[in-house]
C-alpha cells in the first residue's frame, strides 16, 4: 500500500501570504478525510534544516507520494531535489501545491482537488 504524506510550509509563519490561513485547520481537515496518510508543517523548509526535516521525513515514514504545500512547486521542486535524493526518494513522486494568498477553505480546496486528482492518474 503506498503512504502519501503531506507536508505543509509556512514561510515561518511570518509570510502575509500566509496571514489568511490557519495551518492547523488546513491539516486536520486533509487528515481527517484521510486523503493522505501522514500530515506535518515546518516552518521554512527551504532552510538547513529543512533539509534535514526532509530526509528524515521521507525515511522515516516511507512515504511514496509527497505533497508539499507552500510556495511555488517550481521553486519546491529546485529547493527540494537534493534532499530527496539523500532520502532516496524520486523527484517524479513529488507534487508541490501553491497555497501562498489563499484563506483556510480555498487552501484546503486547492489541496483537495490535487490530491483527488493525483489518486485518478494511478487508478
């Protein structure tokens, strides 16, 4: 069975773009229609210690299909690509999310629709 996990970044939390949402809410609402397995914020993920919280993420959960919501996908995708080679983890199993100016229901709506739509591809 594969493991999708989500993971929510902030921009430090500090980020106007992020001043409409609350990340909680976000989460607890995907975690709760169980449309992925595993949910997770961090703060800057863009960071060192981004990095690190990646690798050991991927590892620890054996995640196959990641989610990542938070800035660009194209600059995720940049940012990330070491990381998830360190984790062994291939970068066509990623799928970034932009939810930067969006409210709590539109970024969950966002997540939602790509979620459900990622699950229509594989079936």
């Amino acid at each position: 069975m594969a493991n999708k996990g989500l993971l929510l970044c902030v921009c430090q939390g500090t980020c106007p773009s992020f001043h409409k949402m609350n990340v909680f809410e976000v989460l607890n609402e995907i975690r709760k229609e169980k449309l992925v397995d595993v949910v997770a914020v961090h703060p800057q993920l863009c960071a060192d210690d981004g990095d690190l919280f990646l690798e050991s993420f991927l590892s620890g959960h054996q995640i196959d299909k990641l989610y990542v919501a938070g800035c660009s996908p194209t600059m995720q995708e940049k940012m990330f690509r070491d990381s998830f080679t360190k984790a062994g983890f291939e970068l066509k199993d990623f799928v970034g999310i932009e939810i930067r100016n969006l409210d709590t229901p539109q970024a969950i709506e966002v997540i939602k629709k790509v979620v459900k739509t990622e699950k229509e591809k594989i079936i």
